[in-house]
C-alpha cells in the first residue's frame, strides 16, 4: 500500500512538473513573441526616423545646389551662363520640366517617407501692419467682424516693439489678468505660436486653427503666386472658385509665368500687379515630411541663403501636427504622391 502511494505521489508531483513546464514555455514563447514585435517596432521607427532625416537631408542640399524655375526647384544643375548669354538668350527662369513644385503636393522621398514644399512666400503673411488677407480669411472662417478686429489688434500688439495696447489689443497687463505668458513683443518664430496670442483660442476652436495653420506664413510675403498658392489664399484675393479650380488644374502640369496666361486660361480678368505678384518662388519654404498611412507630420521652416555662418540655409522652425490626409492616400497612393525626378530620393 505503501509503494502505491509513494507512486501516486510521483504521478501527481509528475504531472504537476510537466504543467508548471507547459505554462513556463507559455509565457516564454509569449514574452518572446512580444520581444520580437518590439523589436521589429522598433527597428521600423529607427527606419523611419532615418529615412525622414535623410529626406530633409536630401532637400537641403538640393535646395542650396539646384537653381529655380517659375515651376519649382530643379532636379538638374544648370549651365553657368554668362551675362550676354542672361540678356540675350531665352528666359533663363522657365521651367525645364523636371522641377520639384512649391504647392503643397506629396512626394516620395527616402525610403518609405514622403514629403512636400510649399512656398511660405505665397501663404498669408503674419507680419507687417497689412493684415487684409488675414482678416480676409478669418471672415471665410466664420469669425464675425467684432472678433476679427480683436484678434487682428492683439496679433500686432503681441509682435510689435513696444508696450503700448492698442484700441481692441493686449499687451503685459492683459495678459497677466488671464495668467498668460506675456507677448514676446517681436514678430512670431513659429506659426504654432499663435496659440499663445490672446483671445485666438477663444474666439476660434481647434479645427478652425488647424485649418489656419496651412495657410498662414511666419516669413515676409503675401505673394500672389499662382503657381503656390492655396485654394483657400486664392479666395483671400477674390479669385472666382470657378478659377480657381482650372488654376489648380492646370498647374498639376504647366507653370504659369504671366497675368496673361491666368485670364486667357480662365476668361476673367485678373489685375496686373507688379507689387503685390510674383510668379518666381520666394526663399521661404515649409517642407511637410511624414510616412504612409501615419498622420503625424513634421514641419520644418527654411529660409534660403539666410544671415547664417554654419550654412546656406537656416531652419526656423520645426513643430509636429497631425495630417489625415496621409493616412486616406494609402489606398490611391499611386495616383496621388508623385515620384521625383532626381535618383537622390530614390
């Protein structure tokens, strides 16, 4: 009886050994499967981190190599030509056909990243006392015309040199009643910013914001440059939507390099500015770099042959924003994102 008993034991202590074993492989296989899917998730950040880095990389370098058509930044280095040549020759500033454009449109970058440029010239201008195509905006926005004028006062009062508040704006005082950071009382270093000026939260909600941010530019500018303009900046200057849908049309493919071409095109008549148009890209640029199928974008302000010592370039600014559009072009990419001309973001 004895002997069954030390046996029962051994099966049950047995089994008990191969349970334990069981569960330990268990768990094991387990923490080992979600190791490997750490890893491979970290190994895919890392990827993309360095494919977004050498993207920028990429269009930096082009930027400070390449010249500049009507159309964009071209992909090719261009013949030195003499000053005979300049006067003589055909406009040296029409495009090639092989030009990055400053619109806003996707690219493919450096392995699975993509990018777009979009002239900071040509967008809404924060700086200076001309503030008309702001407040043009805000009103599309749906922000009624008291609150215009408030937020227009409080951005200049914020940017301006001095202290003293303006007829409907803020300065130190006011911002210290609402336990606000006191304005920098110098013009903005990053669009973002503009959450810090008094009154633009309450008198517009997060969409709306976001929405603005597309649209305005820290740079000297309001350029009216249809060949980078918005839809929404084309409406700021009471473009028809009629032509705006065949400018934006047209220039998925052609350039515009006149007033000219813009009226024959939409049978309207567009005033010829010389001071206000300019169809040449500006120095200013916001370069968007993001993945495929991931909302997170990074901006990244440049300003072209700047005051700076280390390089012909100068960011300005970097900021994360979400974009959802990046995520909707996954199914249609082919159709939607274009290939650059140059192996150097293949």
């Amino acid at each position: 009886m004895s002997v069954d008993k030390h046996k029962g034991f051994v099966l049950v202590s047995t089994l008990w050994v191969l349970v334990a074993m069981t569960l330990f492989v268990s768990y094991f296989s387990i923490v080992v499967s979600d190791s490997q899917e750490q890893a491979f998730e970290m190994k895919s950040r890392l990827q993309a981190s360095l494919d977004q880095h050498s993207t920028l990389s990429t269009l930096l370098y082009l930027m400070s190599t390449r010249s500049m058509s009507y159309a964009g930044i071209r992909m090719e280095r261009q013949k030195m030509k003499t000053s005979a040549e300049l006067f003589s020759g055909p406009n040296p500033y029409l495009p090639t056909g092989n030009e990055i454009k400053l619109d806003g449109r996707w690219y493919h970058g450096r392995g699975k990243s993509l990018f777009s440029i979009q002239d900071g010239g040509s967008l809404i201008s924060l700086r200076g006392r001309n503030l008309d195509r702001l407040k043009k905006y805000l009103a599309m926005s749906d922000v009624d015309n008291r609150a215009q004028v408030k937020l227009i006062a409080s951005l200049l009062d914020y940017a301006d040199r001095d202290v003293q508040r303006s007829l409907d704006g803020a300065e130190k005082a006011q911002y210290r009643n609402k336990g606000l950071i006191p304005p920098t009382n110098r013009f903005l270093v990053s669009p973002r910013q503009i959450y810090n000026v008094l009154n633009w939260r309450e008198q517009m909600n997060e969409v709306q914001l976001e929405k603005l941010f597309e649209q305005i530019s820290i740079y000297t500018g309001n350029n009216e440059n249809y060949n980078s303009m918005t839809a929404d900046g084309m409406k700021t200057i009471n473009v028809e939507e009629r032509d705006i849908e065949e400018i934006i049309a047209h220039r998925l493919e052609d350039t515009f390099v006149s007033v000219s071409e813009i009226n024959q095109l939409t049978g309207s008549l567009i005033r010829d500015d010389p001071f206000t148009q300019a169809f040449f890209p500006s120095n200013y640029l916001r370069i968007s770099i993001g993945q495929l199928g991931q909302e997170q974008v990074e901006w990244i302000g440049v300003s072209l042959t700047p005051k700076s010592n280390m390089a012909p370039w100068q960011i300005d600014y970097r900021l994360y924003k979400k974009n959802t559009a990046l995520r909707s072009m996954h199914s249609n990419a082919t159709s939607t994102i274009k290939n650059t001309e140059t192996p150097l973001l293949n």
